[in-house]
C-alpha cells in the first residue's frame, strides 16, 4: 500500500479533534481495546495518515514499541474516530455511485 494522507476536510479534522478530550479523560489506564484499534488504523493507513489527521509529525518513538509512535490518549481516539469517518465517506461514496 502507497503513502496515503486523509481525505477528510479540514473542517471534518477540526471537529473530530475538538469532540476527543470531551469524551476521552487523562488515565494511567489506556483500554487496551482502543490500544489495539489504533495501533489496527496505524497498520493499515500508515503514519503519513495519522500524521495527516493529527497535523503533526510522529517523528517521537514509544518507549516499549519503538516501531510505533507515541501518540498521547487522546490522539489515540482521533485517529480511530477519523478512521471511521473516512471509511463512511469511502462506503457512501461507493453507494453513491451505483
């Protein structure tokens, strides 16, 4: 699979950032399930992606998983609630066109 970058709007981006920290509280504790969902988004959509949706660069490595970034909790929930926002764009853009 070739580098890929969001197709959401700005706009989109910008909401989806805001609504994070409303529902999403600072923890010692990460779900293990949103763990593994965001490490899933980072597999399939690649860094360039999430750096596209998190406007930023993911140059910080995790600490126990230096193949991964460090991505703070949060910005584990962005990225799994873009995925799901560009995945129902890609499936209404699909539908649209039959």
């Amino acid at each position: 699979m070739g580098l890929m970058r969001t197709r959401l709007s700005e706009q989109q981006l910008v909401r989806i950032r805001a609504d994070a920290p409303a529902h999403v509280r600072e923890s010692d504790f990460v779900n293990p399930w949103v763990a593994a969902e965001s490490r899933r988004v980072l597999r399939e959509r690649g860094e360039q992606w999430v750096e596209s949706v998190l406007g930023r660069q993911l140059s910080r490595r995790s600490v126990f998983f230096p193949d991964l970034p460090w991505l703070a909790y949060k910005e584990l929930h962005i990225i799994i609630s873009a995925d799901a926002a560009e995945t129902r764009q890609d499936f209404s853009d699909v539908v649209d066109g039959l």
